[in-house]
C-alpha cells in the first residue's frame, strides 16, 4: 500500500484542532463552574509550592547557572529564585523546578503532569502583562484542559511508543494559558497549536536510567509553549489542523491501532478534566505510588516487621512494571525506582523528601530487599489501566502470607487530599525557603488569588528577594 493511503487510514476524528480553538476561544472566567474555579486555586497554589521548593533542587540549580553563563538577568521573577530571567526562561526555570522533586500534580487517565507546564508560562506571563487574578485562573483552565484532552486521547500509546506525555503535550496547554492571557483571535490560536506541536518530545528513556533529564522536559514544554503564542500573535503561521491532519500530532506521537479513532473531548461534553487531576503527598514516581501504599499499610495492619519479611510480589500494569529496573544511584533515579521505593515502605512505613538523600540511597539493606522482591504485570491488572492505578502487593513471612491490592493512590479524586491537606503541604515545602510567617501569607493570598485586580506583586513575591 504506498505510504500516503496507509497514512490516511489512520486519521484520528476530524475536526479535534477546531474543537481545541473553539473551546479555548469560548472559554470565560465568569462562565466556570464553582468547582472548576476551587480545582484551579488548589492547583495552583500546589503547583507554586513545588516550584519554590524544587527551586533548590539540583537540576533546577544546574539549568540557572548555564543560562546564567550565556546571558543577563532579565525582568521576570521566578518562584523560589533571587535572579530574574526573561520570558521565556522564566518558564522554562519554573517548568523545571515543578517538576524537579516529583511532587507535582498529574492527570492519570493522560499520564501527564500538567501543573509544571502550565502554570510557569501562566505565571511568568501573567506577571509581564498584568494581568487579574481571575485572568490567571482562567488562563489555567484552558491549559489544563488542553494538555488533558490530548493526553487523554492519546493513552496509553504516547507512553507505549517511547515518549514522555508531559512534554509531549505540554507545549499545547502552554501555548493555550499564553494565548488566553494575550486575547489571541481564532487564527493565532490555531498557528499558536501549529507551532507548539513541532515542539513537542521527550523520551521515557529516564527509566533506564539518566532520570536527570525528566526534569528539563517541562521546562523545555513550558517554554516553548510560551513562544508559539508569542511567534503566532507575530503573525507566525504553524500548520493547519496539527491535531489530527496527515503527519501531524496524533500520527507522530499516539497510533497503535487503526481500528479505532481517537476524538477530542472537551467540556462541556466532558467534566473539566482539572477537577480529576491528582496531588501528589509522596515526592515519588506517580505510577508507583500505589503500590508503596498498599505495602506500608499492609505492614502496619498486620504488624509485620521488616526483618520479617522472606519475599514480596507486586502485580501491577505494565507501565508501572517497567520502573522495576530502575536504579537508584542518584536522587533522580531513586524517585523513580520501584525497588528502592518499596525498600523505603517496608523500611520506613512511609517516603518521606529526605529519604533520597545520599546516605540513605548508599544502605546495602535496599540491594538486599530488592533481592525479595518480585514486579509482574498480569493481564487482569493491567487491563485495569489507565481507569485506575492497580497494584497487589503480597508479602510472605515465615508466619503465613499477606495481600493488599490499591487500585488507586491517595491524592487522586477517589483518595482525594482535602483542602487542609494541600495547605499543610504548601506549609511543608515552602517554610524551609520563607519561613512561617511568609508563607502562611503567600498561601491566603494564592487562595484568594481571583480577587487580585493584578498578579504581579503576588509572583514578585513568590520569587526571593534580588
């Protein structure tokens, strides 16, 4: 068959470009729900949270000071920084620090992070034009809603293939938070799409090890979401129709069959995919989450001791299933690492931020759990995916064998972190960097961000002192 039929038969639904530019053009701050509005506040105040505290981070430390090397500050504060930078590297410092300690939000049927791209290019931008409070949310809204419909739609075989979905379909809803905070009309919307679609990539190959490099992938998306809209309102034009025309977006990156289409779906044909996007209470791999809940929880109901265990089975989809190898020789590695995370529960009943640091990682007792330790994805759990998050952990003892099965982890919808939950998080990540008092501050007024008739002074005061 030549190439361009083949390639035609695997046409997504028609149409999914225009139906992104219409919602995103129609989109109004007065018009969204109660909840939607409540879901952003949360959102963003975690997102800004982890930006602050993975400010300090190694990796976000190391992108400041090459930019540093190769040119001046700019005017734009950067949460959790000193130095200003400039547009785009505001987003990009931002996107890499959200999710540079993977506490950051995410949305599971999508498998994508969305907070750690759309709110740095939300911000950064938001502060530049000054724009309100409730231009900001709304501007977050349509991000979200963006990066979620496509990374919805694309599952589970954007991951299968290789890529990583946060970055793959994080310039989009950069581009869209963008494009609503500088009122851009229809056709700059669709070349803002066009653009940021050849922006889209990252490989998943971090779980083989290298995991430095997952961080970098939102901050690369953040910006480059941020100068599609820019270059469109130029009058730069991208191609048409991206989502689903012939070699675009959803060809590149998401077929695996083609029996079946793949359509956009968007509110209100949908629920606002940002009100069942998850928080993370963990500073781990999302995917792995489940099964270090059942794991831990299992030990304390049954009161198994560490020493006690002769051997553990973990059943789980095969996307998690694939962390197994993962070392966890650096700080990136462990929090992706399925062995050392199951290591720290059955150590440690819990993961805490400081059981990543060096000397713990260096404790032999992990290689030697991780030798009891068996990781398997039988069909009858992955099938669950990505509806859920299935794990079964069984542990056996000299005593007899235990089984848990989580088939969703805590923070998600279903688990959810109440509001108090999310504050005490907030507290916990920012107080080390402000103190109490600052941050008790910063978080009353993120809360009641959509009174604010201007942002800019809340995002100068995100950032440290100059």
């Amino acid at each position: 068959m030549p190439h361009a039929e083949a390639v035609h038969t695997l046409q997504p639904a028609a149409g999914a470009t225009a139906a992104l530019i219409k919602f995103n053009s129609g989109l109004r701050y007065q018009d969204l729900p109660d909840e939607v509005r409540h879901y952003a506040r949360r959102h963003l105040l975690d997102t800004v949270g982890v930006m602050i505290a993975g400010a300090g981070g190694e990796i976000a430390t190391s992108a400041e000071t090459v930019l540093a090397s190769v040119r001046p500050a700019g005017k734009i504060p950067v949460p959790g920084r000193k130095r200003r930078a400039d547009l785009l590297d505001a987003a990009f410092l931002g996107g890499t620090a959200a999710h540079g300690i993977e506490l950051d939000d995410g949305y599971r049927a999508g498998s994508a992070h969305c907070g750690c791209v759309v709110i740095p290019a939300a911000l950064s931008v938001g502060y530049q034009k000054n724009a309100s409070g409730a231009a900001l949310i709304e501007a977050i809204v349509a991000g979200y809603e963006t990066n979620i419909c496509l990374a919805r739609a694309c599952a589970p075989d954007l991951r299968h293939r290789g890529f990583h979905p946060t970055s793959a379909v994080g310039p989009f809803g950069a581009a869209m938070a963008v494009a609503k905070l500088h009122g851009l009309n229809d056709t700059q919307i669709a070349n803002a799409l066009g653009i940021a679609a050849s922006s889209s990539a990252g490989l998943f190959a971090f779980v083989n090890g290298g995991g430095d490099i997952k961080r970098l992938h939102a901050g690369h998306a953040s910006r480059e979401g941020v100068q599609a809209a820019l270059l469109a309102e130029q009058g730069v034009e991208g191609p048409p129709g991206v989502i689903e025309s012939r070699d675009g977006f959803m060809q590149a990156f998401a077929f695996g069959r083609v029996d079946k289409a793949r359509p956009i779906t968007l509110p209100p044909q949908v629920e606002f995919g940002i009100t069942d996007c998850y928080i993370k209470p963990y500073a781990c791999c999302r995917h792995i989450q489940p099964a270090v809940e059942a794991m831990f929880g299992l030990l304390n109901d049954e009161n198994i001791k560490t020493e006690d265990i002769k051997k553990v089975d973990v059943e789980t989809y095969k996307i998690a299933a694939e962390h197994a190898h993962v070392p966890w020789d650096n700080f990136a590695n462990a929090q992706l690492s399925f062995p050392y995370l199951m290591g720290l529960a059955a150590r440690y009943r819990g993961v805490k931020f400081e059981h990543f640091d060096e000397k713990t990682r260096s404790d032999p007792a992990f290689a030697e759990f991780a030798r009891k330790l068996t990781i398997t994805a039988p069909a009858e759990i992955d099938q669950l995916y990505p509806r859920l998050r299935p794990a079964r952990v069984t542990v056996t003892t000299s005593k007899g064998t235990h089984v848990r099965q989580a088939d969703e982890a805590w923070g998600s919808r279903l688990v959810p972190l109440d509001d108090k939950g999310l504050i005490d998080k907030f507290k916990g990540l920012v107080e080390p960097v402000f103190g109490a008092a600052r941050t008790s501050e910063l978080a009353e007024r993120l809360w009641t961000v959509e009174q604010l008739g201007a942002v800019a002074p809340l995002v100068e005061d995100l950032a440290k002192p100059a």
